[in-house]
C-alpha cells in the first residue's frame, strides 16, 4: 500500500536524522530535541536553560544559532544520497529579537539540493503560551561528505 | 605617569568586559574565558568538552561561532560608550576545517565603529601542540543598547 | 471610500518608490525596472544585457545582487516614515544557478520592521518561455537614513 | 635563473586572471579594470560612473559588490588549478561608508583554498586625494569549474 510504503519511508528518514543528532553531545546540553523530519524540512525544539543565557538573561545568539543551523544541516540531510553526512559551510544569521519565551523551536528548509552544496534556510521561533515570536532567520550552505571520510 | 594612566584605562577596560563575560552562563558551559581585552580587540579562549561536540567527535559549529560572535562583540564593546551592552545584530560564519586540537582560541576586531552599528571581524583557531590551524572566519554587526533597556 | 483610499495609499506608495529607483542610475545602466510595490514587498525586473554579462555569457552575480539588494530595500522603504530614505548596511547572496532566460525578476519582502534596522530577504528567479528557476536568494538589513542627512 | 621562471610565472598568472577578466562585459561597464594579480589576491580598480550611481550620488552598493566579488574571485582563480573557471557560490557585504572620491580600489584574498571550495574575503576602499577610506568588506566562498562545464 502506497501509504504504508509512505509511513516506512518517513520512519527511515527519521532515524537517519535522529542516530546523528543524538551523537551530537551539544544538542543534549542545550535542551535541544529533534521534534519533526520531512523531506526537505526539519524541526527542532529547545529549551530554556539557565546554563545557555547570556549576559541578558535571555538566550545566547549561539543557541539560536546552534538549533538553526542544526535544523537547516538536516533538513539538507534528508536529500542526501545514503552514506553521507552533512557538515556545515557557512551559515548567516540575523537576530530578530531577544529569545526569550517557554522554548525555542527552528524550522529548516532546503531551497536548493545540488550534488556537492545543498542551500538552505531556517526559522528560530521563540514560542510563549502558544504564541510564536520570530528570533532569528538564517541562510546557508551545507555540504555532503561521505561517512568514510571520518 | 603615563603608562599607570593606560595601565588603568586597559585594567578598566578588562573588567568592563569580564563582568559582562562572567554573566554569560552559556560561555562557562562552553569552557570558554577571556584572555585578552584591547580597544577593539579581544580574544576568548574554549577547550574541548564532550558536552559540546557534534556527531563525529569534533566542537560543533555553534561552538566556533559562540566565541567568535562574543570575542567580536566584546571587541564592540571596548569602544561603545559606558552605559552600554552589546548585542549581536547579525553574523556570518564560514567553516574552515574541522574544530580538534588542544583548545580553540578566538580573536575578535572592530572594522569599524559607527555610532549605532559597529562592524567586526573574528578569527578562530585550533591549537594543537602550539601550532595553530584556521577554523572559522565571522563577519557582522553589533549595536550598542543601554544598558537601562533591559 | 475604502477601496479609493486603498488606491490611492498603492498609488503614493508606488510613487515614493519609483522616484527613489528612478534616481538610481545603475537601475538604468543593467535595464532594471519596478514591476510591484505593496507594503511589505517589492518587486523588480530586469533585462539580459551585454553589457552585464560575465565571462561564461550569463548575467554577473552581481546584477543579481543589484536587484535582489533593490528589491529588499525599496521593500524596507514602503515601511518607513515619509522623509526617510533606505540604505543597505549589509547583505548576504546565495546563488543557486546561472542567470540565464528571458528575464530575471527580484522580489523582496520585509521579514522585521523595526525603527533603526530592517531585517529583508529576496527571491531572484530567472524567466524562460513563463518557468521560473531560482537564481539567488539573499538576506540583509536595510537602515533607515533622514533626507535631510544627504 | 630563478627570477626569470617567477617573472613569467606571474606573468602566466596575470595573463589568466585577464583573459578572463576582459570577458566580463559588466566589468568595463562599471569601468573597471585589472591592476594587480598575486598568488591569492587580486586588486581591482573602478572608476566612478553616472552610470553606476544611486538615489544619492554615490556608487550603488552593487558597484561594491560587484568589484569586490571579482577581486575575491579571481584571488581564487590564481589558485585554481588550469582547466578551471571560478563561480561566486556565495558572498557577504559590510558596507562601512558611502562610496565617493576619486574611484574605488578592490583587494580579495584567499583565506584558505580546498579543493571543491576556496574561502575568501575582499576590502573595497574609496580613494580621494590619495587617501582611502574603508568602504566595504566581503566574505565568501567560491567554486573551481571545469572550463568544460560551460
């Protein structure tokens, strides 16, 4: 059946992203989950730790960094040929406003999968009593490397 | 004398900068400190935690652009008025080579300081065995806020 | 009448924009002109020229930046106070494929107005017998400047 | 003799960079032209035009731009292997003031050169009076093409 065949596939994709991002030990030290994987997009939610503030009170750019850029490199991960994994080129960010909310959630996208760069984008939300705030929007470059290069 | 007076200014300028450090809990969890404050530069020194690498046992990129973007915005703040913090407007980051060695060390410069936007530069490195290797290269843009804003 | 009153709000929002573009006489010189102005988002087209090609036959990257860059500004533009004018501070292009076609078409939109600085992205496509293919996409910031600086 | 082989190397390399270089029509509509090619940097010179102004008489960012993307690219070129062509993967611009004087000076540099990618970065200075003024930066990446691609 189409939609079992369909649910299989997500659940592969699923567990490629998920078996790289729970090697990665800063994602677990900023409270940062994997929350949803589709083709081309990918979801991440953050908590907000008194040990990741900056001198504010309010989460460090890094962590609205770090979940961005991590929900972008996925997202490209998810058009990647198998035996790969994806390293960041560069990344730009622009702050929007201070994050500061009940959690963080960034949305990443792939808007151009080349064979050897893949563009992409994402969102850093800050979300209180269900209500979302734009933190940061980010821009990018990922690349493909092939798993044996390790 | 003289050189008591810049003695001063540059202790003054120090604490300036590491009392609003030392606020940033995301730097202690890092591993990261302040080694080196000068008017418009100033340098962050991280080691290799396990609690902060990605998925194949190096720093993460969030890691490279948390003290570059905090060495680039501390270079910022030696030349803003008192009374002011920094914030980090936007930035980009381009990936060099893989973050490994005996610790990162990160040196931030201002290109230019305007009155309401400061353009910098940073640079960071690996040390391995007191040899250095390129990491990560950040350009962007910081703005002075007053500090009774927050 | 609402609807007039609409209208005539497109009409001098139009009005503001197109007297800043038609001052820029690079629009001119690489065959640019305004296409759509609401609030928010502006868009710009422009001709494949000779006289703006690179080395391989397609349009420069920069006519791509020259447009996209137009683009988010004039969009940054629609939300300032009247008596302002808009300046690019800094902008960030990813180019996806070469600008080839027909025509290109630049779109910009404001992702956050704020009083000193405004967050902007673009979309340049290229045109080819009605398709579109992504030529770049670009983030930036745009500062608001009084007539009266200049 | 050794100064002899490093003469004509450079003039090799000279001969490379403006072969291409004179290809790029956009380049002599901006007025632009070739005033020195090193191993890893490349200094681009540029007139100011009526024809490359904006709204306020100043050259428009994309005049920036556009000689800071050469002068980087073509840093990268001198370090391309033969057979190759270099493509603008992505770029970042700081503009720091308006661009006026006697004419623009563009100087790009490799910051490190791989093999799929050269990383790099470029300084656009207005000079008048024999004086120069910090007019933009630029941090990029760029890409070796096979001339064959084209």
């Amino acid at each position: 059946m189409m939609e079992n065949k369909d649910t299989s596939a997500s659940r592969l994709m699923f567990q490629r992203v998920s078996e790289s991002f729970d090697k990665q030990a800063l994602m677990k030290t900023i409270g940062a989950s994997l929350v949803d994987v589709r083709e081309g997009s990918v979801s991440i939610r953050c908590m907000f730790l008194d040990e990741t503030k900056q001198q504010h009170g309010f989460a460090h750019a890094a962590v609205a960094f770090a979940i961005g850029d991590s929900a972008a490199g996925y997202s490209a991960l998810t058009m990647m040929e198998p035996g790969h994994e994806v390293l960041t080129s560069e990344m730009k960010i622009n702050l929007l406003s201070p994050a500061i909310g009940d959690y963080l959630m960034a949305t990443g996208e792939v808007v151009k999968a080349g064979r050897k760069l893949i563009i992409v984008r994402a969102t850093v939300v800050a979300v209180t009593d269900g209500q979302e705030k734009d933190v940061a929007i980010l821009q990018g470059t990922m690349v493909p490397v092939a798993i044996t290069s390790f």
